[in-house]
C-alpha cells in the first residue's frame, strides 16, 4: 500500500522491449538501495516488483557482455551502468493500460515506496493498481500555481467528486473540478502548488501526455457495495456455511 506522497523523482535508465513485455531499470537515487528481491515500489502510480538480486541485473538482462535475451528490442543505457537500480519486469497488459508502455530512456518518473505499518499516513489510500490511462488536456499556469485538466476513462467518472481524493502518476491530490455526468467525455482538475510541481513529473507535464489514474479504493468499494442493492448479511453467509459442514458431517 501507498500513500500518493512522492518521495523520489527517478530517471528511466534503460528499456529492454520483449515480445510482450518490457524489462524496465531506473536510477531510483539511492531510493532502493535496501530494496531486495520482491520489494515494492510505486513508478507513476504503478506498483511494480523488484527483480534485482543483489547484482546489477537481472536474470537473462542485457548487460555489456551480452546484449540481451535474443529477439529483444533494447534502448537507452545499459542495465550495468546504474549502480543499485530499481529493476522490474512489466508484462504487455500494464504496458497497453498504464503510461509505462510510453516510457523512454532519459524521462522522469514519480517514485514511493510502500508505507511502513508504523509510518505516518500524509496522503490517502493508494494501492498502486491504476484504473485507467487518461491524457493532460490543458494546464493553465499562474504565478504561484497552475491549474491542470486531465481527460479520463468516461467509466472513472462516477468515482470522482469535487474535493474527493485521487491519484494521478501515483500523485495524491484533491479534485477541484469535475465533469457533469451529462458530459460526453470525462475529466477531472486539480490545482498545484510549486512544492508538487518541483518535487513530481508534473512540472514537465504537457497537453497530450497520459496520465495514470487510480480512484479512490473507498468509492470503489462503496459502489461495488451499491450495486448489490443491499447490505450482505454476513452472519447469514456464515451459519449457512456451517449449516452445510454440518450436514456433510452427519450424511
């Protein structure tokens, strides 16, 4: 679990493209230093899962003796060339789904590493399952701000409110804006401040480029729960199961 709070801006090192998935490595700037094998770290929203085994690569990565699995398409530095990266392996459905698929050596990305169960909780509950690609529409910056718009998947809509929470590239922000219901296409605005778009990949964001959303995981629920129609009673669920073990045992 992650918090939307940013902690890193990292920098894609190398793009190693398969025939249906990617090996992705990024200089965390000693982020991951202590991130081992299956550690968790959110990239743009995306939580993905280390590979690295305490060497500079992965298994069957390419390195300077051997450039890589045959058949691969690779791009930008070498794997060898970051000390301590963060190195993970993205199948083709985050590639088609997220923004990673869009990547490319030399772009920065957002960077948190899951929260700590003693660690202070500053932002809001984000799980690092993105919901869905949208694109920067607009952005309107002022002196000490800028507002930006961000077009999403029309079926995100119902979960967004004005003054609700949200994750965009793995960012925790409040909605200042959002679309009417009878609006064709779907969009929501945030406003930030310079802190955020010093410290996140917002600053660089221009009209065009995606965005990774994730709703809250509370109004996910809470619609799930809804479209029910009621209440599950799950005292009921619960003594109906007994109810069978029971007769099993007696038949």
């Amino acid at each position: 679990m992650f918090t939307g709070i940013i902690e890193e801006l990292g920098t894609v090192a190398a793009i190693d493209h398969l025939d249906d998935s990617a090996v992705i490595t990024i200089d965390a700037e000693g982020l991951v230093d202590d991130l081992g094998l299956g550690g968790s770290l959110a990239v743009n929203g995306v939580c993905l899962t280390s590979v690295r085994t305490g060497d500079a690569s992965p298994p069957g990565s390419a390195t300077a003796e051997s450039p890589g699995t045959s058949g691969a398409e690779s791009s930008g530095s070498l794997t060898a060339e970051v000390p301590c990266p963060f190195i993970a392996e993205v199948m083709g459905e985050t590639l088609r789904l997220t923004g990673l698929g869009a990547l490319r050596p030399g772009d920065r990305v957002n960077l948190e590493r899951c929260t700590p169960a003693a660690g202070r909780f500053d932002g809001h509950v984000v799980q690092g399952h993105v919901d869905g690609c949208g694109e920067l529409l607009s952005r309107d910056d002022y002196g000490q701000w800028s507002t930006l718009r961000i077009g999403i998947p029309y079926s995100l809509a119902p979960y967004t409110a004005i003054k609700g929470s949200i994750a965009l590239n793995g960012v925790s922000l409040t909605l200042t804006a959002v679309s009417e219901p009878t609006e064709a296409s779907a969009w929501v605005e945030v406003g930030l401040i310079p802190a955020t778009l010093t410290h996140t990949t917002f600053g660089d964001l221009a009209p065009g480029n995606p965005v990774n959303v994730e709703v809250d995981v509370l109004a996910k629920y809470t619609a799930r729960l809804l479209s029910f129609g009621t209440t599950p009673d799950t005292t009921t669920v619960f003594n109906s199961t007994n109810a069978t073990r029971q007769g099993a045992d007696h038949g």
